[in-house]
C-alpha cells in the first residue's frame, strides 16, 4: 500500500515539473515572439504559473520526506524551497516600478502596475551625463546624479553599471529621454524575499560541498585505474585541435607581449589580463581555435585585415542576428557595417537606451559591447602602457596610450618614446623581426619600471597574476568539472 500511494505520488512530482519545464520552454519562444514584457506579464508573473510552482513545490516536500533521504541530500532539496520561498515571497510583497526624474524637479511617487506609490522620501535630478565610446555615437554610460531629501539631504549616482540603494529601495538606471533632461529609473523595494533567497543560495553552497566532500571520495576510486585517466587525459586535450587560422604572433613572442603593464580597469596589471578579458567577452572562451589570448589580442593589433573578417564574436539568440544578418551564432568584426559603412545597431541601440525598442534586447547591447571594445581597442584607448610623473606637481603615476594628447610637463624624450616606440614595434612584426621584437618589449618594460614611480605591482604579484590567468580557464574547468561529475554519477 505504502509502495503504490509513493509511486503515485512520484508521478504526480513528475508530471508537474514536467508541465514547469514545457511552460519554461513555451515561454522562450513566446519571449521572442512577443517581446520579454509579454511573457513576464503573461506567464511568469501570473496567479496559474504560481499555483503551478506551489503545487509542484508541496507535492515534492511530500515525496522528499517520505523517501526518507540522507541528511545532506535533503538539505539540497530544502535550499531549493528556501529559494523558492523567497521568490514567492518577492512575488506577493515586493514593490516594483518606475520613477520617471525631470532635471531640478522633485518627486517621490514611482509607478507600478496598481497605481502610483509614494516613497518615504524625495529624489531630485541633479545632472545627467552621457558617456560615449571612443570615435562613436554609441553610449558606453549614462549616470544620473541625484540629491535624496530625507531628514537630511545626501547625493547619490546611479548608472548601467551600478545601482544605488537607500533605506531598502533598490535603483537601477533603466533610460533617458531623447533630450537628455531626464532619466527613467526603475524602482524595488523586496526586504523580506531578498534575504530568504539569498539565505536559500548560502544553504545550497554550503549543501553542495558537503555532498561533494562525500561523493567524491567514492568517485575518485572509480578513476584509480590507469584506463580510465588515459580517456580522461585523451578528452581533455582533444580540444586542442584547430582549423585553419588567421596571421597572429609566435606563442611565446605573444606571451612575452602579455607580460607587459597596463592600466586596466583602474589598476595596473599584466597585458596578458586584458587580452584574456578581450577574447572572454568576444567569443565566450579564453582561446581561441587553439590560440591564446594574447595571440587574439595581438592578432588584432598587428593582423587587423585577417582578423576582421574573422568570424569569432559570439552573438546570443534573438534580434541582433536579424539585424546583422548572422547565419549562425558567430560574426565577424565587419558584419556589423553595411554597405555604405553605417553601423547595423545603431538604431536598435539608440531606441533601447531611450526605451522605445519593442523587441528583445539584451542580444543587441551584448553585441553592441562587443563592438564597441573593438573599436576602443583600434581608437588607442584600451593601451595604456606608458607611465608618466609630473616631477614638478603631482607626483601621482598617469598613464597613457600612444594615442593620447600628451600633457605639456611631459619631456620631450618621454614624448618620443611614448609616440614612436610603438610604431617601431609594429614595424618588427611585419618584418618578423621576433629576436628585435622580444628586446623592444623588454626595453618597454625598463622605461615603466623608470617612469612608474615605484608604482608597479611587485614582480610576485606579476607572476602570480599570470599564473592565475593560466589556470583559470573558463572551458576546461567546465569540461573537467563535466566529466568527473558524469562519472561521480555513475
């Protein structure tokens, strides 16, 4: 009797999750069908997707407890219904809206969908700042300035890249208006569901090492035998394999080029960073038919007329493959000009930034990045790795790239190394020159430990840094991670 009511209600579990998994996908073709407002009007925020999530939820808890699982495995599946305790919790009583902001004008109403609400206190729009890519008409930021009047005024900024949050309210930079006086920001206020969730994500951590800590002293018995390591060893290193390839640098010549420092993202690190940074975003793996990142990079420095037509930025699914004209899931750097040289996204992207845009969204601003670091890249702006100190006034460390108009303190020496020193490298790649190449660079690296004040990072530091770019590899952690845990299943 026991076994029949457990069989039914295991397929009961089943056949709920499997109706959860059929809308899930429903909704994906929906989604770019009908637009992302749609389905998150119509499904996901629905009463009936709700109830089917709660039946699907208390039927399991049922099914869980009855099977009696192991202490760990359970915690697993009570993280999950934390999650979705304080996903429900969000859905019923977090407040969500706009806040529509006029320059000089205060306000403290926001609208939802049931109507205006007042904050507990008033915002006023400061100033509104747009900041474009370089040589584009493309914005690369945009950031409200705001002054909060409570019971004592405060400034705060919101902008793409940072939210702001005060007493509970969330912030977050959604638009502007096409005159630039005014912004749209969209609004939250979720307390309570914010904390269950994230309290549900701790509890499934947590959980998932320790089930980890004891599965896998199983698994590693089971991959003892010398077979099983040689197809382990031979699946991890088949990937290595590439096709035909665009120009690009000798490995170590390009390695030696990653050693080098540049300011990026507002610290010094090694070059070898950046170009992994590059080819990340481009094409979503830290190689690249084999290459290594700084062979990408570099090949786009040195081999730009190979490099764009190479068919190596990864586009997302939706719109921008429409409007790029992509046949599959990857262009190259000149799909997105048309025949007159204008740019293909650019009327989506100015639409999306001032909220018009009707359709999906996110594969056009991922593509948009995209082309807009490439062109940072060719503009110059992305190398700095000239250091320089004004000895006679600030004494702080400035770095430039060849292409910046240099400050008058500059000597004229320093003016010559900065402007030319580059060119000649350029001229030893095409001539192949890798043994003068290798002794430019290092003359490069003598004039940023003499112009950098001391303000390098330490040669351990350096090394370090490469070290972890070396290791951290996005695609073979997942591949290894992949099949060790088909095998811990098993």
């Amino acid at each position: 009797m026991l076994l029949f009511e457990m069989r039914k209600i295991k397929i009961i579990t089943i056949s709920l999750w499997i109706i959860i998994v059929a809308v899930l996908v429903g909704a994906t073709i929906i989604e770019k069908m009908l637009g992302s407002e749609y389905v998150a009007a119509n499904i996901f925020q629905s009463l009936w997707f709700v109830a089917v999530w709660t039946l699907a939820a208390s039927v399991s808890i049922v099914y869980i407890f009855k099977r009696r699982l192991r202490a760990v495995v359970l915690l697993i599946h009570l993280a999950f219904l934390l999650i979705l305790i304080g996903a429900g919790t969000t859905f019923f009583c977090a407040t969500r809206g706009v806040v529509n902001l006029v320059k000089a004008e205060p306000t403290n109403t926001i609208i939802t969908d049931d109507g205006d609400v007042e904050l507990p206190f008033s915002i006023t729009l400061s100033d509104f700042i747009i900041d474009y890519y370089p040589g584009t008409d493309t914005p690369s930021d945009f950031t409200s300035t705001m002054i909060i009047d409570d019971d004592e005024s405060c400034h705060a900024a919101v902008s793409m890249n940072e939210a702001f949050s005060y007493r509970g309210w969330r912030f977050i930079q959604s638009s502007y208006d096409a005159g630039e006086n005014g912004c749209t920001l969209q609004v939250s206020h979720d307390p309570f569901g914010i904390m269950i969730t994230y309290s549900g994500y701790l509890m499934l951590a947590i959980s998932i090492l320790l089930f980890m800590s004891f599965e896998y002293r199983r698994a590693i018995k089971l991959i003892s035998s010398r077979s099983v390591i040689v197809v382990l060893f031979c699946l991890f290193f088949s990937f290595a394999a590439g096709a035909e390839n665009p120009k690009v640098l000798p490995k170590n010549v390009a390695s030696t080029l990653g050693e080098l420092n540049v300011l990026y993202n507002g610290r010094v690190s090694q070059l070898q960073t950046l170009a992994r940074d590059f080819t990340i975003k481009l094409c979503g793996s830290d190689s690249y038919k084999g290459y290594s990142a700084e062979q990408v990079f570099t090949g786009f420095m040195f081999y730009y007329s190979d490099w764009k037509h190479e068919k190596i930025i990864k586009l997302k699914r939706g719109d921008v493959r429409k409007l790029l004209d992509a046949e599959d899931r990857y262009v190259a750097f000149i799909n997105f000009r048309g025949q007159y040289n204008e740019y293909k996204l650019e009327d989506a992207v100015k639409l999306i930034h001032q909220d018009k845009y009707k359709g999906e969204r996110n594969s056009i601003i991922d593509a948009d990045d995209k082309f807009n670091m490439i062109v940072s890249f060719y503009t110059g702006q992305m190398l700095k790795i000239y250091p320089a100190v004004d000895e006679s006034g600030d004494t702080k460390v400035q770095w430039f790239s060849q292409g910046d108009k240099l400050p008058d303190w500059i000597s004229s020496d320093d003016w010559f190394f900065i402007k030319k020193s580059w060119d000649y490298i350029f001229e030893q790649v095409v001539a192949k020159d890798y043994k003068g190449l290798e002794k430019s660079i290092d003359k490069l690296k003598k004039y940023q430990e003499a112009k950098s004040n001391g303000a390098l990072p330490s040669a351990m530091s350096q090394r370090l840094e490469r070290i972890y770019n070396s290791v951290a590899s996005p695609f073979y952690a997942m591949l290894l991670a992949l099949v060790f845990g088909l095998i811990s299943l098993v």
